[in-house]
C-alpha cells in the first residue's frame, strides 16, 4: 500500500513536498504488518515538469530539517479526506476484517517513534520550524483518526442494475461461440453450463424481488446441466397442470422452478443473439422501446397522419408457425439440441404462445416466458416486409406516369429522411410517408399520402400477415383524418383531436367550471330534501304506531293508506318498507326508483313552496344549456376542417371501462358511491391500505401522459380514498372522520379531493419509473392488480412456505385468488388484472408479508407465483 501527501506554502515558496509511504502487507495477518519506506520528496511548480529537486543523498544542497508538525499536517488533511480499507480477493480464500483507520493510525505513530525525518530544502526557502517529538506526533494522528474516521457505505444496487450485470456476463459467454455470422452450440457450451443456470436462477430471484445472490435453495446446477448437454432433459416430467371444474374442461400448463431456470437460460442467451436484429417498429421486451415508448411514437413523432388503420394479430401456434419461427432462427443460430429443445416444451404445451387472446406484456401467467421472445422472433419477419413497402411506396414511383423530367431522386431522399430519423423538412410535406408502431401483437400503420396508397398498403399487409405468416387478423376500416375517429392500442384510447388555443381552452375551462357548481347544487339539494323526507317519515310512523291517523288536520290520503297496513305488534321499522310499497305501487314507474328518490321526488318536493321549486329547476337547465350549447364566437375559436396543421394523435384513458371495473371489483355500488371492499376486510390495516395505493401507482404510472389524466386523479380522490377509508371502517366498526385521524400516515399515498384541488400530490414523483425498468422488469411494470382474501391465517408447518419463486419465508396466510374479468382481445388498461386465466379463479396461494405488499405495489406479477406448490 502507498499513501502520498502534499501541501501547499504562502508566498512565493513554489515547492511542493510530498510524502510516500510505502507498506508492505502481509495477506495472512489481521492487523498487517507495515514494512515502511519513506522519503520527501520536493516537485517544483515554476516549470513545464515536475522535477526532482532534493533528496537526502545530495551533498550539494544545504537546508535545515523539515519540521513535524508540517508532515502531521500533510497527514493529517490525508486522513481527513480519505478512509483506509484493505479488500482482499475472494481467489485467495484468506477471511479476515478490515483494517479500520485508527488502526493504520497506530501503526504510523509507532513508525514515528522508529524513524526520524530529514530532508534538505534549498538556501531560497529559508524555512525553519520547531522540532516535535515522534511521540507527540503519534499521539495526534492516532487521536485525529479515532474523531475524523467515517466510514465509507456502499450504494446498495437496483434491481435493475443486477440484471443488467448479469446480462453482460451471459452476453460474453454467448459471443464466445460466434463464428462467420452464426452462433453454435449454444446448449453445450453456454446454457448447459453450472454458472449460466446460477445466473438464470439469480434472474428469476429479482424478478421475485429478492435481492440475495446465495444460493439458498437445494437445486442442483450441475445436474441440471448435465442432462441439457446430454439431451436427457424431460420436459413434461417438470410441469404441472391446472383444470378449471366446467364443462369444456379449461386447463393451464405451467412449468416448475427447474423448468421455469431452464426457460430462463434460454431466453437470456436468444435474447442476446437477437437483441440488435430487431427492427425499429418493434416494441415491447426491449431496453428502451416499451408500452411508454410506443404512446409516445405515436402521439408524438407521427404528426397529421392523412389515413390510419389498427391490425390485431390472434392464433394460437401450431406446428407450421414453430416450424417457420425455428427456420428464421436457423439462420442465426446453429444448435440443434436448442430447436429439439424448443420442440418438447411446445409439445408439453408449456410455451404458452399465442397471438392474440390476451394482452401482452402484463405478468400474466399464462404468457410464457418465451413467448414475447418468440413472438418478437416471428414478427420480425413482418417489420423487415412492412420495410420493403415503405421503400416501395416512399421511393420508387409505381405509376410510369408519374414521372417528370429533371425530377429530383425520391430514393436519395428517402435515404436522407433515414438519416434524419424520419424528420421531415422544408419541401417533403408532399411526400408519402408511412408510419407503423408495433407492440407485441398489436400494430398501428399511419400513412401520408392518397386514398390509393392507403388501401393498397392494407390489402398487402393483410396477404403478407394471412399468406406468409399464417395469422388471422382482425383489422379496423382506414379512417380519413377529415374525421374524428377512435382506435383501441395497448389498452387506451388513440384519437385524432385538435390542439386547442388559449381562447378555446379558457373557454371550456369555464364550462366544466359552470358544470361542476351545478352538479354541487344538485347534491345539496337532493342531500336536503332527502333528510326532510326522512324526518317525516320518522314523525308519521310515530303517529301510526300511536294510532293517531286520522286526527286533526295532519291525516291524509297517503297516511290512510300506510294504516292499513299496521298490525299491532309491528316495529316501526317495518313501516319504511310499507312505505315504499304503497307509492311504488301508486307510481308504477318503469325505471327502477331507490328509496331516497321516492323521499325526495314525491314526498318533500311537493310540499316545498313552488317558487323555489321553480327557481332551483330554472337555474339547473339554463346550466345545462349553456354546457351543451356552441355559441358563435365558440364555433369561432375552432379550427375549421381544413386547417389540420394543429391535429395530432392523442391518448386517452377508457375512464367508462375503468368505472365498470370499480364496480365489479366492489369499490363503488350501482349508484357510483364508494364503499368498502368486503373482500379486504380480514386483511392487516396495513396491507388494505397497499391494495389501493397500488392502484393509484398504476394510474399514475400508466394515464400520467394521457390528455384526461385529470378525470383519472378525481377519481382517486372521490371514489378510492373514501373507499378504503370505509373499508378500515367497516373493519374496525368505527366512523369514518376517526379513521382519517387513525391512518394518516398510511393514506398519505392516496391523495384526497381537497389536496387535489389545491394540487398537493407531491406524494405521486416515488411513482415514476425508468423506461429501462419495462424491459428488465417485463411483467412487473405493467402488471395489474388482484384481488386477494385472505383464506387461512399462515402458521409454522411447511405447507405455508410463501409461494413466490425462490422465497423461503414463512407465508403470512393462504389468499384465495378472485378473477374478476375474462381475457378479451384486445383488453382495456384499468389498473386491474384484466385477462388472469379462469382456470385460476378460486386458487389458494401462501404470501409472505413482503411479497403480498409487491403483488399489491405491482413490483412483483403473478408469473413470479408457484400456483402447484399446495398440490406438492
């Protein structure tokens, strides 16, 4: 070890001493031991160079002794800046703690007492000081680094960060058997190998969200490998399958932990061979090009598209479209024990590929995990044949007629708008261009150009993906961009909308304003007249339980009727239900009529003064008027149709789809009121708190870029905030006012209305994440939220050990899994998990706390979940 110090003198004294010490340390010892070798050395700062001034050995020079107290304080800063550790290599095997600074402090000032310092200083410094004895400098070091020694703490590594070096060690194993353009054996001499399937396992860990790299289960890597390099590896004896109890017997095959590190490898090691092949259109299971990316391609690059279609993808892979993805990576890859491995896994029917039928990319469990690798593999034979057609289209002129003399080269220019990115300048507006974003199975073509061009780039898409590739394909009509048109994409809303002025905005502004005070009013007035009927339906069923109808001025006709009913004996709550039956019958109203209403509408309202009545319905349709209506000098502030320099494609969240979800799922009755989630209650506090946050940081994560991201925060504030307060309530039998003091701190991340209002969501920034957290992450980042209930409480006995891959802690309970929604395609992005495979429903799972709260957070997917474990 070397420490080197220096120091700077006032004046104009331009020489620098500086100090090396030199230690040789013993590996074998736990306090090392410092053979020291120090010398002074002066480096001049006047010239070009640093050069060697003085040294003891040189009698031409005269100069007095350097003092002390000036090498303590060199040392002394040294100290102050730097901490001293010794790390040894893990190739030596030797264990043994750091060397702490106050040691290597000790061993210093015993040096001083060993050694003496003196050096020579030219006759030009003129610098002299005091002597201090070694004694007093060993005393102060050793007392400066016992006060000024901190200790250094490490950055503690991201999930993401580990996966990335786990993919740089796989990406260098894999390049080691390239040759001439292909790669070979790659089952013998990378998958098959002790270290890759460690790796794999460690991957599946942090896709867990378990951060240890030990080793800590009982599978055995090495012979795992052996049977892949020996071609022995049975498949079908590692998976487990799953039935749903119906008539056309439903079932899922899903792999085991080996099967699930076997899957892992491969995919890692494909991965790498195809990573930089893909084509640019492509999204979904790439570093930086996900379901974000994709909504930003089109809302943003693509600008005033003349035409636009959208293309769904869906069959299930049969034996042709294995044999077509396999002779595509032939032409890569070379290792026929990986394509035979392929074949098995499809034959057990564990690839779980399939076009269509479910989104992609959510952590659900019937997607494999090499399916979205595959299906990339597949379709990228389609990206490299939409290529050709935007060079035909783009480039070559297809009608003889169209050609001019002196016309400038479309090709050339073709290649520079490559160049630029697809950016496009002065003089090419006129040009066709055609645009596609694909994600997954879902593709979206945006073309600038004719009718003409239009329709023939859809009749030859559709033969190419129905021909070529074998899939069938719904796909929508091309809309004009003259009108206002609506596409479904990666679960949201794509529309054509025009960008509004400041004008236009201020005025919208003002009627949702107009809006939101009338809808107040309303409330108010159904709040009131609803708490009158109610008092007079309390004081009228005193009167009949007294047998006073039909005294005084107070009976009447409806009275009349109610006493006909009473029967002595009767509590008075029976009476409201009478009630109820009297007038619905009088009424005989073809819509469905709750309590409150008949209360208010037929009760309180006409005995309320008629000018009020009046004046309370007059100002609510003159509200409603003025929001409905288009003025003149409104019409005025919209562009007309011909001007679309301002139209662009904009995103949008399905708010309709989300409030049927909240219904299903319990959180709002039919009314839209809030209300607690039964299904909760049994719950800790703590984690009915984590359910709903979990569905804000999914709002937040998923809508943050849509236009109507507004109406999604409101609904946070109305509907999810007082929904989980209610549900805590109903748990713990208390008001609701008591319960906000009570929780607090845990409903800090669901903001309420007011703070909405007032725009206090600071809480919302820890929500964001990178885009390189997507692709790492596939799965997790965009998975939806489930709802769980708590089935058993957990106890010590084996069977409760957490169902999370690769966890061994002791599983809190058993939560029955409730599927709320069957797969659609192409399914609506509502927070929730929309698409779990039904063969699942009603499935018990043991979760450990920590893993229940990732589930809940989205940090973890139900991909990570061993749903065999209670049948072992």
């Amino acid at each position: 070890m070397m420490v080197t110090a220096g120091y700077h003198s006032a004046g104009d004294f331009h020489l620098l001493p500086t100090v090396r010490i030199e230690c040789n340390l013993l590996k074998n010892d736990v306090f090392p031991t410092m053979r020291p070798i120090i010398s002074v050395h002066y480096y001049s700062t006047t010239g070009a160079s640093r050069d060697n001034v003085t040294s003891v050995s040189n009698t031409n020079v005269s100069g007095t002794e350097v003092s002390p107290v000036s090498l303590a304080k060199s040392l002394a800063s040294l100290t102050e800046e730097c901490s001293f550790s010794v790390e040894r290599k893990d190739q030596t095997n030797v264990s043994g703690p750091e060397v702490a600074p106050v040691s290597l402090a000790k061993s210093l000032a015993s040096l001083t007492e060993e050694f003496s310092f003196s050096v020579g200083r030219k006759d030009q410094t003129n610098v002299s000081g005091p002597e201090v004895s070694p004694v007093s400098l060993a005393k102060s070091l050793a007392s400066l680094t016992e006060e000024c020694s901190i200790p250094v703490e490490r950055k503690n590594q991201t999930l993401v960060e580990l996966k990335r070096l786990i993919e740089k060690r796989i990406k260098k194993r894999v390049k080691e058997q390239y040759l001439d353009g292909k790669f070979y054996d790659l089952i013998a001499k990378v998958i098959a190998e002790p270290k890759t399937l460690e790796d794999a396992y460690n991957s599946i860990k942090l896709n867990s969200n378990i951060q240890s790299t030990s080793n800590d289960s009982d599978i055995c890597f090495a012979s795992i490998a052996e049977q892949l390099a020996s071609g022995v590896f049975d498949v079908q004896a590692n998976t487990y399958r799953i039935s749903r109890r119906t008539a056309n017997q439903e079932y899922l095959v899903l792999p085991n932990l080996e099967l699930k590190i076997v899957l892992e490898a491969i995919r890692m090691v494909v991965e790498v061979v195809y990573r930089r092949h893909f084509h640019k259109i492509s999204h979904g299971y790439r570093s930086g090009r996900g379901q974000r990316s994709a909504l930003r391609y089109i809302c943003k690059e693509i600008r005033d598209p003349d035409w636009c279609f959208m293309l769904f993808t869906k069959k299930k892979v049969d034996s042709c479209i294995l044999q077509k993805i396999i002779s595509s990576m032939k032409e890569k890859i070379n290792d026929d024990l990986l394509f035979c491995m392929l074949c098995s896994m499809f034959e057990a029917q564990v690839l779980n590929l399939e076009f269509g039928g479910y989104p992609k990319g959510q952590g659900l469990p019937q997607e494999g995990a090499l399916s979205p690798l595959l299906m990339n593999i597949y379709l990228d034979l389609f990206d490299q044949e939409f290529f050709k057609m935007c060079l035909k289209y783009e480039c070559l002129d297809v009608n003889p007629n169209n050609i001019r003399v002196n016309q400038h080269s479309k090709l050339r220019e073709w290649f520079r708008r490559q160049l630029r990115h697809g950016k496009v300048v002065a003089g090419e507006e006129t040009l066709p261009r055609i645009h596609a974003c694909r994600y997954m199975d879902e593709i979206v073509v945006c073309i600038h150009g004719s009718r003409e061009i239009a329709f023939c780039m859809k009749d030859e898409i559709l033969s190419y993906l129905k021909g070529s590739l074998h899939l069938d394909v719904d796909a929508t009509e091309v809309f004009s961009n003259s009108d206002t048109w609506k596409l479904q994409f990666l679960g949201l809303i794509v529309q054509n909308c025009t960008s509004e002025g400041s004008s236009l905005h201020a005025v919208h502004k003002l009627k949702d304003k107009v809006h939101l005070y009338a809808s107040q009013k309303q409330v108010h007035w159904d709040d009131w007249t609803c708490r009158i009927g109610k008092k007079w339906l309390g004081h009228s069923l005193r009167q009949i339980k007294e047998s006073k109808v039909g005294q005084g001025n107070n009976s009447s006709m409806l009275m009349g009727k109610i006493s006909q009913f009473w029967k002595p004996g009767m509590k008075t709550d029976h009476w409201f239900k009478y009630l109820l039956k009297v007038w619905i019958q009088d009424l005989s109203p073809k819509a469905e009529i709750n309590e409150e209403e008949v209360l208010s509408k037929y009760i309180v309202e006409p005995a309320i003064p008629e000018e009020l009545i009046i004046s309370f319905y007059n100002f609510q349709r003159k509200a409603e008027e003025y929001i409905s209506s288009e003025t003149s000098a409104i019409c005025s502030l919209l562009p007309t149709t011909a001007d679309t320099k301002n139209r662009r494609l904009t995103s949008f969240a399905p708010v309709d789809v989300i409030a049927k979800s909240l219904l299903r799922y319990g959180i709002v009755n039919k009314a839209g009121f809030p209300q607690g989630v039964r299904a909760l209650v049994l719950q800790d506090d703590h984690q009915i708190v984590t359910w709903f946050a979990g569905l804000v940081r999914r709002w937040h994560r998923w809508f943050s870029d849509s236009r109507n991201f507004g109406d999604i925060m409101n609904i946070v504030g109305d509907c999810i905030r007082k929904s989980c307060v209610r549900t805590l309530a109903v748990k713990h039998r208390i008001i609701e006012t008591e319960i906000e003091k009570r929780f607090e701190a845990e409903l800090s991340n669901i903001p309420s209305a007011q703070e909405l209002e007032s725009g206090d969501v600071n809480m919302l920034k820890e929500f964001q994440f990178e885009e390189d957290e997507e692709a790492v992450m596939y799965g997790s980042a965009n998975s939806g939220l489930c709802l769980l209930s708590l089935a058993t409480v957990g106890t010590r006995s084996s069977s409760s050990i957490c169902h999370v891959a690769c966890c061994s802690a002791i599983g809190s309970g058993l939560y029955t899994l409730h599927v709320k929604e069957q797969g659609k395609h192409p399914g609506w992005r509502t927070g929730f998990a929309t698409a779990i495979h039904p063969a699942l429903n009603g499935k018990r799972i043991s979760l450990c706390r920590q893993h229940l709260r990732d589930l809940y957070l989205g940090y973890i997917s139900l991909q990570t979940v061993d749903f065999g474990a209670l049948r072992r």
